[in-house]
C-alpha cells in the first residue's frame, strides 16, 4: 500500500522494547528480529464494546507476521520502543478500529503470555467502549462484528482463534470473577 507520503513503513522494521521475565527492560530490536529470535517484547490487548455492550471481533488478515488468518476477540498490537503502554493502547485500538476520538482505553492487568515455542509477551490488556461507527484497517483486519457475550463463547470451539487472545480472554474472565 502507498500514500501520498510514499510506501507504508515495513513493520518488521518496527522498534521494539525487549523485556526479560519480570518486564524489565533489557534492550531494543526491530520487530522482525524479535519474532525471530523469539525476544520477550510488550503487546497491548483491548477488547472493544459497542454502545450495545458487544463485543469487537476480527478476523486477522493473511499478511500478519504472527496468527495470520486468526479470529480475535481484542484490538491491539505491539508496544514500540519508548512508547508508554496507554498510548501504544490508544493508538491500536484508533487504528485497528479506523476511528478517531476513542475514549482512552481503560487498564485491567498484565500478564506474561509464554506459549513454550517462541512466543513470549508481556500483555498488558484494556477495555474501552467504541459508539464510533468502525472501519476497520484493512492492512489488519480482513472480516468483523459484534457478538454478544453468549454469541462469542459458542464460537470458542468454531472458529480457529489466536492463542494469546484466548489467554487474554480466559485471565479477563477469571479476573472478572474476582479470582
């Protein structure tokens, strides 16, 4: 994709914090790189509700360096170099949304996401209520709705979702329960 301004920017050139187990920070690295060695880096997640109390849900589009083609049932992204987690969350959920004016994301908790292969973040998760019409980013987002609560766990065991998403989603439950 081109603008006026030129080519859109690689993403695998993106700078990344890399953080060690405990979400110190230890370094930069271009994204590229840290998917690569498997480097430990920051990633917002912020699930969306509509005025309705819905739920954003996108499918991912092919072109993703990570979970390309996945279901997902938050916004967000990584966390770039010396960017303040807030504002790595507004900026994502804007963008990935297509809006502009979103109410600042609200903070919940983090946790370190660790799947044993490679992939390893520490996510820092979100929510905010979106009553702007969506558009969303084509570059990100290839389908979308809004599903309700129930709406969302019959397709759980459907439809193929990103593995840190679903971690996200079960820790949002738990933390919601109180426990």
């Amino acid at each position: 994709m081109t603008s006026s301004r030129g080519p859109a920017p690689d993403p695998r050139e993106e700078m990344l914090t890399i953080v060690d187990e405990n979400d110190q920070v230890i370094g930069e690295a271009p994204r590229g790189e840290a998917y690569a060695r498997g480097l430990r880096h920051r990633c917002v997640f912020i699930q969306v509700r509509d005025a309705w109390g819905r739920l954003f849900v996108h499918r991912r589009t092919a072109t993703k360096l990570v979970y390309p083609s996945m279901y997902d049932m938050f916004v967000g992204g990584v966390v770039g170099a010396g960017e303040p987690c807030d504002d790595a969350a507004l900026r994502e959920a804007e963008e990935e949304l297509g809006v502009h004016g979103l109410p600042r994301p609200t903070p919940l908790f983090t946790f370190l996401y660790d799947d044993g292969a490679g992939h390893s973040w520490w996510s820092y998760l979100y929510e905010v209520r979106c009553d702007l019409p969506v558009e969303p980013q084509a570059e990100e987002v290839a389908w979308h709705t809004f599903l309700t609560d129930e709406e969302l766990e019959r397709r759980l065991a459907e439809w193929e979702w990103v593995p840190d998403g679903l971690a996200a989603h079960r820790r949002l439950q738990a933390f919601r329960a109180g426990g």
